[in-house]
C-alpha cells in the first residue's frame, strides 16, 4: 500500500502535486541552472494546518516527550517539537529526567506510566540516550500504538509489511514520501538510491519507496563504487551523515535530490550531506536548512493525531 492511500484510509486528504506549480507572487523557487528547490517549510506547514483543522474535530492528541540528556542539541530539538504541538493546537508535556539521575529501570517504569495513561497518546524518548542506557530496551518498551518516532519492532514489522495504515511510520523517511509527493514527483517506476542504512532513516526510507513503486537500492560506506551507483538514480536520499559526501559528479542530469543531512561547519554556518554544486545537474534538491527537517516536525504531529485516532476506533 502507498502512503498517500494509506494516509487517505486514515482521514488525513493530502493533494499530490500542489507546490509544483509557482504562485506568482512567490520568488522564483529555481536555481540559475534550473533546479527547483523542495521547500520542507511550505511542505511542513501545509501537514501542520492539516493537522491544526483535524484535532478540532477529532478532539485531543496528547504528545509526551522524555528529554533525559544534557545534550544541547537535543533539547533545541525537543523545544521546537513542543512549539510545533502549541501552535498546532495539540497539547505536549515535556519530561525531564537529568542525565546523571537517570537510570534504564527508572525510564522503563516512567514508560509503563505513561503507556497506562489514556491521556496520552503518543510517547518520544528523545535520542540520544546517555551511555549505558539500552536504545533497544527503552524503545521496546513503549507501547506500539503509542510509539509516534516509529522505531520499534511492531511498526518496523508493520512497514516492511506494507501495513502501513497500521503502522506509525518514522517521521524522517515518511516526510520525504509526503515531500515529494506535495512537490507532485512520482515514484511508480523510478530507480531510487538510498545512501545510508541507519534504522531512523536508511531502511524505513527504502522500504517507503519500495511501497511506491521504485525500484530501490540501498548504498553505504562499503559500496563499492558509491558514484556510479548514484549516477543511476532517478531519485536520490541521501542520508550518510557524512558532510557534502555527494557533490554534482555523483548525480544524473534530472535526478532528484534528497538530502537528510544537516551538520554544522567549523566556520559555524550549516551544510547537509549534498553540495550545493550539485544544483547544478539536479532536478530538483531539498535546501539545508529548510528540506526534509522541517517535515519531521510536521510527521509527529500528524502520527500523534493518527495515534489517538486510531485508538479512538480501536484499530
Ligand atoms: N534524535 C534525533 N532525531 C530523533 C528522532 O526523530 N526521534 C527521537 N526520538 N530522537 C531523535
């Protein structure tokens, strides 16, 4: 099943192709040598004013997120996924355990609280966790209807199944999907090059497209050859959390570009895992900042929504 169905089964109507067309009052959204850049903010506002119109009919969708290192990175994060709920008219709690307190027992029990609790209805233990702590065994123990990033066993077991309106899908790869097809670039048939095989991202992403049709290869850090095998992408995620690894020699003339990556320079500015001078053979490249990390966002909040929901009609 595609996602657009899927999504569609669930109640959330997303138009393919809307931002393809320019409004012309809009600048102009290409490059000199043509490339059109995907906009994630115009993309993530349009799945937030949906998500917005649905919690005031379907009635409340309950995000906690459990913050519990000191990592700064991390909290700037959280913060931005918190204001996302208050301007969305969706209700957030923040749960701050300290980083020298925490113990993986202790989390585990504040998780069984939480999935007990039928005011809440997605959970998100924000990642990294301190060392020591059991990624695995504090994903696992969420309840899987109420695991809104996606990451555990049931709703991986779910999307590669292609269950997907079963399943909350993670929000990075599922974002991309809804990206794309805001953006109207189809998928039915085209060669897709994922690089990167992480969990959050490399894997969900391929099985996304696999679920749209494209034929999918899976690239990393041991592929032999890794330019010639994006050369013959179509479509091309990258995702190797690798600074500006895929510069213009890696991209057929055309291809569209997706670029996972964000990272920060020495001199302080941000690039992601694509240079820039690949806008000059590209299609079409997704800006970083403001290409897929926006639409993350954008994902948890419609997934807590599908989340109360879906147990709302106890599916
Ligand atoms: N840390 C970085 N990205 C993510 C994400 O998507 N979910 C969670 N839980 N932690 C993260």
């Amino acid at each position: 099943m595609r996602l657009f169905d899927s999504m569609r089964q669930d109640g959330f109507e997303i138009p393919t192709g809307i931002l393809s067309a320019k409004p012309s009052h809009e600048p102009d959204q290409k490059t000199a040598s043509g490339c059109l850049s995907l906009d994630g903010r115009i993309a993530a506002q349009w799945v937030r004013q949906l998500c917005a119109e649905k919690v005031k009919s379907w009635g409340p969708a309950h995000l906690a997120v459990i913050l519990a290192s000191d990592d700064p990175a991390s909290r700037i994060y959280v913060n931005h996924k918190i204001k996302a709920f208050k301007e969305a008219g969706m209700s957030s709690s923040l749960i701050e355990v300290p980083a020298g307190m925490v113990s993986e027992s202790a989390l585990v029990e504040l998780i069984c609280q939480l999935n007990d609790d039928p005011s809440v209805h997605g959970i998100l233990v924000q990642l990294p966790l301190p060392h020591g702590i059991s990624q695995t065994k504090i994903i696992e123990s969420i309840r899987p209807d109420k695991d809104v990033d996606g990451f555990a066993n049931h709703n991986v077991g779910l999307l590669h199944q292609g269950r997907l309106s079963r399943a909350l899908l993670p929000c990075t790869p599922a974002g991309v999907v809804v990206l794309l097809g805001l953006y109207g670039v189809t998928l039915h048939g085209k060669h897709a090059v994922v690089v990167g095989r992480s969990a959050i991202v490399g894997k969900p992403m391929s099985g996304l497209l696999l679920h749209e049709d494209a034929t999918v290869t899976i690239a990393h850090s041991k592929t032999p050859d890794l330019k010639k095998v994006c050369r013959e992408a179509d479509v091309l995620v990258v995702a190797a959390g690798k600074p500006e690894l895929v510069n213009r020699d890696f991209v057929k003339s055309g291809a569209v570009v997706v670029d996972v990556g964000i990272h920060r320079t020495p001199d302080g500015k941000l690039c992601g895992d694509v240079h820039p001078d690949v806008t000059g053979v590209a299609g079409a490249l997704t800006p970083v900042p403001g290409g897929v990390g926006p639409m993350t966002i954008a994902m948890l909040l419609l997934n807590t929504l599908r989340a109360a929901h879906l147990r709302q009609r106890g599916r």
